[in-house]
C-alpha cells in the first residue's frame, strides 16, 4: 500500500484541472495532493525542529531538492536517521488519546514503513472521533432517560436573604 505513494517523490504535481476536467482527471490530481500532503507530514516529523521550520511549507519534491543540497554541500553531510529513531519521533508527540496505540505498536514490535504508519495513525484517529461521539450520544441519552437524577443542574438560590433580629450595632435595640 505505501509503496503506491512513493510515485510523489518522483512525479511533479499535477497542474490544477479546470472547471470542464472529467471527474478522473480531478481525482487523480486530488489523489496526488492527499498522498504529496501525507508524505510531506512523515517527512516532517523525522526531521528535527529546525529543520521542519524551514520545509513546513515545501512539497516533497521541493523538500527532497533542498535536503539533497543542505545535506550533500552543508556540515550534516554523512548523516543518516534510522528508521526506529523516524518512528520514535512521529509516535513521541501524539496525544494521550493515542496511548493504547502505541502501547500495541510497541508490543508487536511492528517493523513498517513511516507512509503506513501514517495511514494507521489516520485510521486510529478516526476511530478515536467514532468512540468519542457515540460516547457523547450515550451519556446525553441516559441524562434524558432518567429525569431523576439531575446531573450538572446549577443549584439557585431560594427564599432570599433572611435577616438577622440580634441587636443593632449603632443604636443598640434589637430587630431592625
């Protein structure tokens, strides 16, 4: 499945379709941006800090050119990131919402590619949102349900302020 995507690296994006383009021509090119848009997120996250600051608005072809230059003319050159580290860096900033994933990724020791672990974090996420929702739906059909229990009603206050008929602290009788 990954390996579908890697024609980004190698062809240029298309040109945008016109109004008048057949509905192939408009998913090719949509198919094109999607996996270019994937690609470059893995491409990314692998890298350090600095240098996603200078690519985060590149494609992947333009961010391959230009690593290709820094790294065969700058000081990085000879330097290589190996794959358990690329994984380690996309899976380290996820949210605690993805726990479990990584917790079964880890266990079954999954030796894949970064463009399949992107479409199982994509997968995962979408599950994550499914669960969510139905459990929203299902906490607000039991506060309907059982009208009984009055769960996050804000108490108000009744009866007003009642007065204190001790004596008065000016003139010394009692209740005014």
């Amino acid at each position: 499945m990954c390996k579908k995507r890697l024609y980004v690296f190698d062809q240029n994006i298309p040109d945008v379709p016109d109004e008048n383009a057949n509905d192939n021509v408009k998913d090719k090119y949509d198919r094109h941006i999607d996996e270019d848009v994937q690609a470059t997120c893995v491409m990314l996250a692998s890298m350090t800090p600095e240098l996603q600051k200078k690519h985060e608005n590149m494609n992947t072809r333009t961010i391959i050119f230009h690593l290709k230059e820094l790294f065969l003319k700058g000081g990085y050159r000879g330097f290589v990131m190996d794959h358990e580290l690329s994984v380690n860096l996309v899976l380290q900033p996820l949210p605690p919402s993805f726990a479990q994933f990584i917790i079964n990724f880890n266990m079954h020791k999954l030796d894949i590619e970064l463009p399949e672990l992107v479409s199982m974090l994509v997968i995962t996420e979408k599950s994550l949102k499914k669960e969510k929702v139905s459990i929203l739906l299902v906490q607000s059909f039991k506060a309907k349900k059982n009208p009984k229990k009055k769960a996050n009603i804000a108490l108000k206050p009744t009866g007003g302020v009642k007065k204190d008929k001790g004596i008065c602290h000016h003139c010394l009788k009692e209740g005014h």
